[in-house]
C-alpha cells in the first residue's frame, strides 16, 4: 500500500481545483491518501530578506516532510491569467528553499480545473514544465473545463469522455506506485 499526499495549489476557501482533488482522492481504495487543504496553510510571500530575519513556518516544514514522506502526489492547480496562482508559485519557492529537490522521485498525477473552456492548460503547461526542477516525475495529467457543468455536484464528472480521461490519468499514476 503506498502513501499518498493530495493537496491542490489553492489558498480559497471555495477552490474548485480542491474539489476535483477530494473528488479523485475517493476513488482510490487501496492505498494510504492524505488530504491537505491548503486553504488552512497562510503561508508568507517569499524573500530573501523574510527568510533570513525569520526563517521557515513550521506548517511549511511540515509540508516538506509530508512530500518527503509521500510515495506520489496528487495536485491540482489553479490557473490565475492563464498562469498558476501566485500562491502556488510560492509555496514551489518556499519548498525549493528548503530542499531544492524536495519532490525527488515523486511521480505526481497534476491536474487542473477551471470554470471556463480551457480547463487551466495555461497553468498545467507551466506546472508540468516546473516539477522536473524539483526532482518530481509528471505521470499524468488531467484538466476538467467548465468546473460547475462537469462536477458541480462533487459526486462524478457529468462528461463520459471526461470522465474516461480521468480515469484513466489516475489509473496511470496509481500505476506508478
């Protein structure tokens, strides 16, 4: 049984992209999963000048060491103007600082959703690009459009070829464990 950690990349209190990530997170049965809402970590934007007069939060430590301890990741990020939220820059900036590989050997199922047509790609492309630098693995990845038509509800993608994609991203990953 392997050990994964769930979070998406979003500091709202209403994320659609923290939906999609407890919605996946439930169909995975034979496996350890934490879930992380983000929501509830209020991390500071990162400077140099922030680190060397306070150093780092024990939340982000903590979030360090639970991707250390994690056997592959699940995320899901936020797309803001076509690009990933500063949020999540951030934390990948924090987390780089404190371990510049701090995802090594990690293979991550990363997905994206959106309330328009595109489904976050813009922040995917960027992402998907990003997590290498960190030593993670992108196995998969999936991107659900028009969030309130498509899983609404939380209970299961309306979309058959959405939900056969989705399907078979997590298959991909789980397969990588």
């Amino acid at each position: 049984m392997a050990k994964i950690l769930a979070f998406a990349g979003s500091n709202s209190s209403r994320s659609i992209n923290y939906k999609l990530v407890k919605h996946t997170v439930e169909d995975i049965k034979d496996h350890d999963v934490q879930l992380l809402n983000l929501a509830n970590f209020p991390f500071p934007m990162y400077s140099e000048d922030f680190e060397k007069e306070n150093g780092y939060s024990n939340s982000m430590i903590e979030l360090k060491d639970d991707i250390s301890a994690a056997d592959g990741l699940i995320i899901s990020v936020n797309e803001h103007n076509g690009n990933p939220s500063a949020y999540f820059k951030n934390l990948l900036d924090w987390l780089s600082r404190l371990e510049r590989n701090f995802m090594q050997d990690k293979p991550v199922l990363l997905m994206s959703t959106a309330s328009g047509k595109r489904g976050g790609i813009g922040a995917i492309a960027v992402i998907q690009n990003l997590l290498p630098r960190f030593g993670a693995e992108v196995v998969s990845t999936f991107t659900l459009p028009l969030f309130k038509e498509n899983l609404g509800d939380g209970k299961k993608i309306l979309d058959s070829d959405l939900a056969q994609k989705h399907k078979e991203a997590l298959e991909s990953f789980l397969g990588k464990l």
